[in-house]
C-alpha cells in the first residue's frame, strides 16, 4: 500500500473448525455439482439438435453456455483445483481465453436466433463487433498482458450485455413473441451480477443467494434460452404448416368468393370414395359465368 493511505483496508475473515470447513466444501461441491449437472444437460439435449437440424443457432447455444460453465469453475477455484493443480499460468490463461469466448459466442447466438440481419440491422452490426471484439481477444490471450487482455474482455462483455438486454425487450415490444423468453433469460443473468456486485460493494446483505446468484442466474438464463429455442422451433414449424395451408387453399379455391374451384373439383372427383357405387347414376353439371 502507499504510505499516503490514511485509512487501512478491512477484510471479512471467517475461522472454520475442521468440521465446519468440511461441511462448507461438501455444500460448495453438492452446489456446483448441482449446476454444472443442469449446464450440462441443457449442453447435451442442444447439442443433439445441432446434430439433428444442422442449424448453426443450437452450436452458438451450446458453446456459450459451455464458456459460461468454465469460466465459473476457474472463477470459483474448481478449474485449477481438480484440472491443473500448481500451474497459475493455465488458470490465468483460461479466465482470458473463456471471458471473450462468452462474448463471441453470446454475440453469434443473439444475432441467429433473433434474426437482427432482417429485424433490426443496425443492431446486428453492433453484435458482428462485439463478436469480431472477442474473437480478437481471445487470438490476445496468446500473446497480450494480463491486464490489457482483460481490460479488453470486460470492455467487450459490458457492450454485448447491454445490448443484449436491450434488443430482446425491443422486438418482443414489437410483435416479435419468440425474444420474450430470451428478454426474461438476460434479465435473469443481469439482475443476479448486479446482486453480487452490490454485494461485493456493501450496499446488500452478503447472503446465500447473493454469493452464488451468478451460478443461479445462470443456471435460469441457460435453461431460459433451451426454451426460447424450443419456443421457436415450434413457432417456426407452426409458421410452415399455416404457410403451406394458405398455399394449398389458395389453388383450390376462387380468390374473391374462396367458392372452391375447378381444381377443387377434379381433385374430388379424383377421389374414388366421392363417388358413387353405381357410376350410371353420376351426373355433374358445369356453371361458367361470364364477366363475372
């Protein structure tokens, strides 16, 4: 510290016994144990659409929530505790690596699943930066400065939260129904951050939810946006068969008094089970009005 400081910096110590510390390790391993389990089955039931469907929406999905899931372990500890005891270099490396991951990933997500290229252009350029922002930092993880590289990487995350928090509410105010579970899932995310920044600052109580309210934040916003996607799957399915519906009605009925047209009749009369047993009893008698 510089001898100028007049006022000393205070530090919040808790002295465990060892049954107490046990007890507080099986509750943080029972805790993460019991999201990363929810992670990764949202990672896999996703992963086996992206193999299904071959939509590049269900592998930005699964790569982000899996950049989540690891940065929270190296956050937490668990990373260099179980993957790479003694070696801080690696546990530096992937904070570094895994934030900017977030945000390119984040960034591809948002801009495929919300359409931003057709429903909000200006937008989706705002998000092709932020995504070229963490991809560059990612490639700087290799070679920049601790302290540049994550400068960088929190300058890219605020810009693509923000804008992610703001984009969903904007189209779903505008008729788009398929953000709204992605307006709810960011605003899960945001809220528990804010919590625990708020937390960390002294303006809340340090409490069991505002401690872990990333992890369950988390949690809501990647199980949120599994729905969000089932929701427009089944939208976008639902938009097809309605579509092809129109089609088929619109050629087999007349566009003004939609009267069912010749094609309607043929196809009719191409039905064996329309017509009569005995053939010599069917009489079809043909109207054409002129100039009608």
């Amino acid at each position: 510290f510089r001898a100028k400081q007049t006022q000393a910096p205070r530090f919040e110590l808790g002295i465990y016994t060892d049954e107490g510390f046990s007890a507080h390790e099986e509750g943080e391993l029972f805790f993460m144990g019991g999201y990363a389990g929810i992670l990764s089955g949202m990672i896999l039931y996703n992963l086996f659409l992206f193999l299904s469907l071959r939509e590049a929406v269900y592998l930005y999905y699964v790569l982000f929530v899996f950049s989540v899931t690891a940065i929270q372990f190296c956050l937490h500890g668990f990373s260099s505790q179980y993957f790479w005891p003694g070696t801080p270099e690696v546990q530096n490396f992937s904070v570094l690596f895994l934030v900017p991951s977030c945000v390119l990933f984040a960034s591809l997500f948002t801009r495929q699943f919300l359409h931003l290229y057709h429903n909000s252009p200006n937008t989706d350029k705002v998000f092709k930066a932020t995504a070229l922002i963490g991809l560059g930092s990612m490639a700087g993880a290799f070679v920049l400065d601790y302290s540049l590289s994550i400068k960088i990487s929190i300058i890219a995350v605020l810009l693509a939260s923000g804008t992610c928090l703001f984009i969903g509410p904007y189209l779903w105010s505008r008729g788009y129904k398929y953000a709204r579970y992605y307006s709810i899932a960011w605003l899960c995310i945001t809220v528990s951050a804010l919590a625990l920044a708020l937390s960390k600052f002294g303006l809340l109580p340090r409490t069991y939810l505002t401690e872990n309210g990333l992890q369950i934040g988390a949690a809501a916003e990647a199980v949120l946006l599994s729905l969000a996607l089932a929701d427009r799957l089944n939208r976008e399915r639902r938009e097809r068969f309605e579509a092809e519906e129109r089609l088929v009605f619109t050629a087999l009925h007349h566009p003004i008094t939609r009267v069912p047209n010749r094609a309607y009749l043929v196809n009719w009369l191409d039905n064996g089970s329309n017509l009569p047993n005995d053939r010599r009893r069917l009489q079809i008698a043909l109207i054409h009005l002129h100039r009608f």
